[in-house]
C-alpha cells in the first residue's frame, strides 16, 4: 500500500512539474512584445540602439554583434580576436558612425558602415577596466576602473582622434564601476562604492560627492534633461538624486521584500520612464513620482535600452534572447502603465500617484479618487498595441 502511494504521489509531481515545465516553454507573451532576437551564444552583456534606431548592438562574451532592426538580420560580429571577451559595454557616437566596446583587453572603436576596428586605447595603467562612456559629441572618452600602481580607483580622460590621455581621476580605494557624461558633455560622474563623485570634464577637477549610509553605487546615469542622476546597484535598488544638489529624489522599490538584483537601468528619451533590468524582470518606473508603473516578462534580465524614439524597449537576458517591447502610449486613456488593458495595476499606479498631476484621467488638475473610479469602470478594457 505504501509502494503504491508512493508511486502516485511521484506520478503527481512529475505531472505537476512537466506541467509547469511546459507553462514555462509555451508562456504567453504579452502584445506589447514586438519581436524576438535569439543569439543562442550565451548571456547578454549589454544592448544599445543607433541614435538613428536602424541598428542595435548586442554585447555577449563572443563580441558584438550588429543587428539591422528591420531585417533582424546580423550585419557584423565586431570581435578584434579570437581570444577576447567583451563584458563591460556597448555605446555608439553621437553621429552613429563609431561604436566603442571594452572589456579586458582595452577600449575598442569601430567603424559601424564597415565593422573595421579603427583603434584600440590601452588600457596598461589600469588593472581592471569595469566600466566606460562616450561624451555627447564623441570627442572623449571616460573609462573608470583600479589603477595599476597602488589599487585607486581611477577615471582616464582620452582624447578619441589622438588616443593622448587628457585627465586621471583618482578616487578612494574602491573601483570606480560606473561612468556617465552629462547630456552638454561639460560634467563627468563617476561611481563606487562609497558614493557617486561629479568632475569638471574641461578641467578634470572634482566638483562634489554625493554620499548616503547605505548607498551602494555599482553603475550610474544623467537623465535626459541632466537634471536627474540614477545610480544603482545589484542588491540595494535604485537610487534618483537631483544632479545639481546631491538631494536624494526617490529609492526605487517595487516592495520591501525585493530581493532581485538590478544589472541595467536606461531612462526613456523624454526623460519621465526609468527602465531596469533585474534578475526577474524589466521595471518601468515613473521618474517624476517614483511610483511603479508595470512589469515585463519575468526572466534573466542583463541589459535595457530604450529606442530613441522612446516606443520600443530592448531587453537582453542572460539565455541569449533579446526581447523588443512596444511601450508606445496606450489608445486607452486608463490604461495608464500602457500594457494594453485596463486592469488592477493601473489601479495601483493611481493610487500611488495620489496627489500628483498624473495620471490626471479627469482633468481636474490632481490625481484622486476620481481618477480611480474612471478606471474601475473600464476593467477589461483592452487594445491591440502591438502596431505604432
């Protein structure tokens, strides 16, 4: 008798288990999902659109790979040798003409019409090359780190058409993780951590530091308008400050009990949605108030990168898929966290926003409790926003 209940009860599980296996394979993905990129070599470093939007790169331990958004097709694999791994990040020149990558090996330029390799900037005086970025008009180059002699963390200043190095930032003994030009190119911050420190790029002179108890500031980005700085790291959320302050504006916590990491944030182009990546899912955010807005597929997210016309979404993850989300507004005026139905989560959006002037659904000025019962009334409402 025991035998026999045993065996049912493996028989259960196993169904149970093939059950949920096959939810998983054939989950049911959301309208707002565009297309899908399926690289099938292994995690997704990072993702970056062309300012034109016609192409992204994808960074994975391979190289980097260029993708025609149209076609899907693969036009290049940028990798300068059979041995390298690039891991750091992925970003184009203001023109679209020049990609940087880096990773061990150094800081790489490359011809996008070509794929050629132009240039390599050495990264000797380093020990380790963590993180990197392209001023605005593409004339210099940040890439932070350790330094070689003494373990500094460190920030070089290259200047991109000669390779000769314009400024050394040392900080503390913490790497310096994380480095992000202001949009007019004129400041530099950098991130650790111990804090996220601001440079004059002009004269390489330390500006401020912005420091709070428990700040742990692994990767940092300006906003748009560089009004707004976003700092985060992988287990303690993400941090909004006001830039010429150092005020902290909003932490970023969809619950107490969020214990996923956080590997990318991108802000939208207009400057009022933060995306981020974690290791459950992608997050949109409502910059102004804080608030969450919704939630994309729950998987091994790496890397996000808004379009620059701020409809689509990318999402790498760490199985090689790259992930294109429609998030264009909603024809649904209560469909207000645009997932293409009205349903509890725009309750929740509107609720958090008590107060504020959006979502104002009746324009009346504030967020209240009007505003929730106009999207009570369209539950189940829906729209196919799967075409912009």
């Amino acid at each position: 008798m025991k035998t026999k209940l045993l065996c049912l009860i493996i028989l259960i599980l196993t169904f149970a288990l093939n059950t949920f296996a096959e939810d998983v394979e054939q989950e049911v993905l959301p309208k707002s999902v565009k297309s899908i990129l399926r690289l099938g070599e292994g995690r997704v470093y990072d993702v970056e659109y062309s300012p034109d939007g016609k192409l992204l790169a994808v960074m994975n331990a391979t190289g980097v790979f260029l993708y025609n958004i149209q076609t899907h097709e693969k036009m290049y694999l940028l990798r300068s040798d059979p041995g390298f791994f690039f891991r750091t990040g992925v970003s184009f020149s203001a023109d679209g003409k020049t990609l940087v990558s880096s990773g061990v090996a150094g800081v790489h330029l490359w011809d996008v019409s070509t794929g050629n390799l132009l240039h390599t900037l050495n990264r000797s005086q380093m020990s380790l090359l963590l993180s990197v970025a392209l001023s605005p008009d593409g004339s210099i180059l940040a890439a932070g780190g350790e330094l070689a002699s003494g373990g500094l963390g460190v920030v070089f200043l290259w200047d991109v058409i000669t390779g000769s190095l314009l400024h050394t930032l040392t900080e503390d003994m913490n790497w310096v993780t994380g480095v992000a030009f202001s949009p007019d190119g004129k400041t530099l911050v950098s991130s650790s951590s111990s804090g996220l420190n601001l440079w004059d790029v002009a004269t390489g002179n330390h500006k401020r530091t912005i420091v709070s108890e428990d700040l742990n500031a692994v990767r940092v980005s300006f906003s748009p308008d560089g009004k707004i700085l976003a700092s985060w790291a992988q287990w303690s959320g993400i941090r909004l400050w006001d830039a010429s302050t150092g005020h902290l504006l909003h932490h970023l916590v969809r619950k107490v009990s969020d214990t996923d990491g956080v590997y990318s944030v991108a802000f939208s182009p207009d400057g009022k949605t933060l995306a981020s990546g974690s290791g459950g899912e992608v997050r949109l955010w409502d910059v102004h108030t804080g608030s969450y807005l919704r939630s994309f597929l729950k998987s091994r997210i790496q890397s996000v990168a808004f379009s620059p016309d701020g409809h689509t979404l990318a999402s790498g993850t760490s199985y090689g898929t790259i992930y294109l989300w429609n998030i264009a507004p909603s024809q649904l005026p209560e469909d207000v966290n645009n997932d293409g139905v009205v349903n509890i989560q725009d309750l929740e959006v509107v609720a958090n926003a008590f107060g504020e002037s959006e979502p104002d659904l009746n324009g009346d000025g504030v967020v209240n409790i009007q505003d929730l019962v106009i999207v009570a009334s369209a539950f189940g409402n829906t729209v196919d926003n799967t075409e912009e």
